[in-house]
C-alpha cells in the first residue's frame, strides 16, 4: 500500500491531476490484477449476506416503495430486483436502487470502522446491477466488487467524515463509481470524472442518523449507488465534473471536511498489489448498528449472573436456570453503566444527547441507534431478532423502559485508543459494562470484539453466512431457490453473463405484493 497525502489547494496552486485523490483512485480502478482465492471467497459470503437481509426486508415499506419506484421503470436489457421475477428487468440504476434499501433496511449486512463507519456491501447493488445489464461474467464481478471494497476500506480508513457530520455515504459514491469502472474495464478519465461527479453529488449532512431517525437511512446508500451509475454514465459520455474534487479551494476538504490546514493520508493498493480491502471488513450475526453488536454478545453472556424475577438467585449463583428461561429481575438492578469508545457513546451512547433514544416510541430505525435499549432489551431477553426486538409492544413493556433508563454510556479512553488500533490483535469495538444492583453488589465483564468478528468466538465462515440466508428467507423464498442461488455463488467468479443474471433471489408468489404506492412514477 502507499499513502496518499490529500490536503486542500488554492486555486492557483491546484495539484496536477496526477496528485489528486480522485485521479489516483481511478488509476487503482482501472487496472485489471488478479483477485485472490479468499477475497472471491468472501465477496460470495457477502453476497450470500446480501441476499439473506435484503430476503427478511422485502415487505417493508421503504422496500416496497422503492421496489415499486423500480418497477415504473422496465427497460432492455436491464438489471434485475431483489424478489421479482428475473424476467422483469429495468433500468439498472433503478435495480441499484431498489435493491440497494432492501439490503440496507435491515440494518444488518456487513461493516468497516476505522476513521469513519461504513457498510461495505452497499457496494454490491450498483455494481451488480451494471454487470448485469452490460452482459459482463463471474470473473468482471468479482473484479468490480473486490475494487469497491477496497476504495471503501481506504477511504473509510483515511479519512474522517463524521467529525464534520457529514453522512458516510459521501465515501460510498466514489467506492461504487470505482467498482463499477473496474468491472467494466473503463480507463481512468471516465472514472476520475464520475469519482468526482459522485462525490460532489453523495456529500450530506448526519441529520439522516440523528435525533428521531427516519426511513432515509435505508435509502441513502441506495442513492449513493444510484448516483454512481449515473454518474458512470455520464462520464463514459465525455462529461466532466467538478475537480480537484477533494483537494479544490472550495471542495470538500477546504469547506466539508477539516478545513484549508487539514491534512489527510489515504493508504492505497501499489501497482500490480492485490484488492484484499474486503477481508478487513467483518458481518452483523445481529440486526443492529455494528458497535452494539458485541455488546449485545456480551448481555446475553452476562444475564444469568444477574438476580432471577421471581427467585432467591444472586448474582454469580452457580444455581443459575438456564439462559433460555432465566428472566432477569429488573427491580434488583440499580443502574448498568457501558465504558466505551467515543465512537459508541457518541453515535449510539448517550454522548449523541438524543432523548429520542430513551423514547420507547421511537422509530426502530431510532432504537437501532440506541445502545441503552438494545442492551436493556438483550439482557433481558437472551436474544436478538430482526423483527420482535424492535416491536412497538416490545420497546414499550415497563419493565424494559425501566431498565433502558438506568443505562448511561461513558467514554472510556482506553475503548478509544483500541477503536482505533492499527494492531487488528488490539483493535475492538466492544467495552466493559458495571451493573451495580440495588443491595450495592457490582458485577462487571467486558469484551473485546463481536462473537462473529473474525478475531471473535465463533468468526463467521461460509456455513455461517448460509444458515442466515436460511433463517431469514424462510416463508419468503423457497428451499429450491435458495438452493439454486447459492449453486451461482459457489461458482462465482466463473459464472456466464446468463449464469450471472441469476445472482438474484426470487420471493415466493404469497410473500411479495407490488405494494401499490403511489407517487411521480405510478
């Protein structure tokens, strides 16, 4: 890898197109280098992840809405969506969109966090939509993909978008518009234009994960994907967009990002080097916002310690009942304190300063950005599920409100500093939680890094990415077409442009209706 050193320039003193982060990006897009046996192997779980968490969403309604929205737009050869038939094709930016906020909507694919937070399969839609219309193979997915990942990862690692509250899908633009040149073959102009034509049109505030959190979130990546296609076609036409995108007196480092004086350093892969940015990304076993997801490991590990409801049980009893009918007595616990990184208790800790995330009549997308409720409902449950966890009737119970609000969130520096780890044996995302119980006993654990992290206790492996496919699309899509998809990805990077066309699961007729929303496009 070599590091890039991206600052802003006055206009009279604008770099060289050749200096320019954008320029340098195209330029890793635009070579062709062979993809390694693991990273095609991983980008097939992601798919396969994809497809589970976008299977579990298709009623819901920013799903329906934006699948209808594709619908009213069918076209030749076109891209595929998520749950219809493969016969019906339309405009394949419309595909990236619609399937891109089923994969989101969930909340429940995979994450990167180092400088700034991501989802890298947000990738996969628009670039697999583009394969698909263009008639490109197996080997020209993967290639794209694997270049996707690893823009996202170095950007996501380089710099820092939340600190300024700019959303993180302003690194997502120039990622997809990178996987998408890649895939298909494009030199480096057209890509160093749509990078720019990306960025400057993906770059939006943080309000979409702030205070009462709305339906957006799941569409704007979907919009970042969009907004790639777009642009890709745009500059394949020989249209021109604004630059130095990054490094302009007016562009986003001056004015969006540190300031005139910041310097950034953007570590890029080396001529001929492999795109291997996917494998330092890890999955969600839980639906929920990535920094909660050892936490909530860490409640199920630490409820039977607590007092039993209804019994005599102390905390650390060996007599404890089993995790599945132990019900923990809230009235026993004075308050659960949550030592943690910055990053958590700013974003979904009750450093962010949102009453929305005590309200027990939030929006679930609220809920899943609040680590207070997702412990309290965790700890007492022994569980975590897509739907039932974040139920009206479930955030509402008293007895889960009255233990959601003994929970604070403090940042710890040490949770700070291993966030942030260059070391990925010391890098965590985790913390260490004190529950004080009323008679003034403290139990305290702590953990490091999510179950299913790949330094976790149990990493997810390809049979794990399976069995979510199988949980969550049972009763939507069928034993058969689950089988028939999976066959695809086992064969990925060899599949035919026909063969490829079918890297889309198909909901079972009961399961998906059209919706019937209305709007411009009826």
């Amino acid at each position: 890898m070599k590091l890039h050193e991206v600052r802003a320039r006055r206009s009279v003193e604008a770099p060289p197109r050749r200096d320019q982060l954008a320029w340098k990006i195209a330029e890793v897009a635009a070579e062709r280098v062979p993809v390694p046996p693991e990273v095609v192997e991983m980008i097939g779980n992601r798919i396969i992840d994809n497809a589970a968490v976008a299977a579990a969403a298709l009623t819901r309604g920013p799903v329906v809405a934006a699948r209808d929205q594709a619908l009213a737009h069918p076209y030749t050869p076109g891209a595929t969506v998520v749950g219809v038939e493969r016969a019906v094709r339309v405009s394949p930016e419309w595909a990236a969109w619609a399937n891109g906020v089923a994969v989101r909507e969930l909340d429940f694919h995979d994450t990167y966090l180092a400088a700034d937070y991501s989802h890298p399969g947000d990738n996969i839609p628009p670039v697999l939509a583009v394969a698909q219309h263009t008639g490109r193979g197996g080997a020209e997915l993967v290639h794209g993909i694997a270049t996707a990942y690893e823009i996202q990862v170095d950007l996501v690692t380089g710099i820092c978008l939340h600190e300024h509250r700019i959303d993180h899908i302003a690194h997502l633009g120039p990622s997809a518009v990178a996987g998408i040149g890649a895939l298909l073959g494009l030199p480096p102009e057209p890509i160093y234009q749509a990078v720019g034509q990306a960025l400057h049109t993906t770059t939006t505030t943080r309000q979409a994960r702030k205070g009462e959190i709305s339906t957006w979130k799941a569409y704007a990546p979907a919009f970042a994907g969009k907004t790639a296609v777009e642009a890709v076609d745009r500059a394949m036409r020989g249209q021109t967009s604004p630059a130095p995108i990054y490094e302009g007196e007016d562009g986003v480092v001056a004015w969006l990002l540190g300031g005139p004086d910041a310097v950034y350093r953007v570590a890029l892969p080396e001529p001929g080097e492999p795109r291997r940015g996917i494998l330092a990304t890890y999955p969600k076993e839980h639906s929920a916002e990535y920094q909660s997801q050892a936490l909530i490991d860490l409640a199920r590990r630490l409820r039977t310690r607590l007092p039993g409801a209804g019994s005599s049980l102390g905390a650390g009893s060996s007599t404890a009942s089993s995790e599945a009918s132990f019900e923990v007595d809230v009235a026993a616990i004075r308050q659960i304190v949550i030592h943690t990184s910055h990053h958590t208790h700013h974003v979904i800790g009750t450093g962010a300063g949102d009453p929305q995330k005590t309200d027990p009549t939030a929006s679930r997308e609220t809920l899943d950005h609040s680590i207070m409720y997702i412990f309290a409902v965790a700890l007492q449950d022994g569980t975590w599920h897509h739907e039932r966890s974040y139920a009206p009737e479930r955030a509402a119970r008293p007895d889960t409100v009255a233990l959601w609000h003994r929970i604070r969130t403090v940042e710890d520096p040490q949770w700070t500093r291993r966030y942030h780890a260059t070391d990925p044996a010391e890098r965590a995302f985790g913390g260490r939680v004190e529950v004080t119980l009323v008679d003034g006993t403290s139990i305290v654990d702590e953990i490091a890094v999510a179950d299913a992290h790949p330094a976790g206790a149990r990493p997810f492996r390809r049979a794990d990415y399976v069995a979510k496919l199988r949980t969550l699309a049972e009763g939507v899509v069928s034993a058969a077409e689950q089988d028939r998809f999976l066959d695809l990805v086992g064969r990925l990077d060899t599949l035919t442009p026909a063969e490829l066309a079918g890297l889309t699961l198909v909901a079972d007729a009961l399961a998906l209706e059209t919706g019937g929303t209305r709007g411009v496009f009826a």
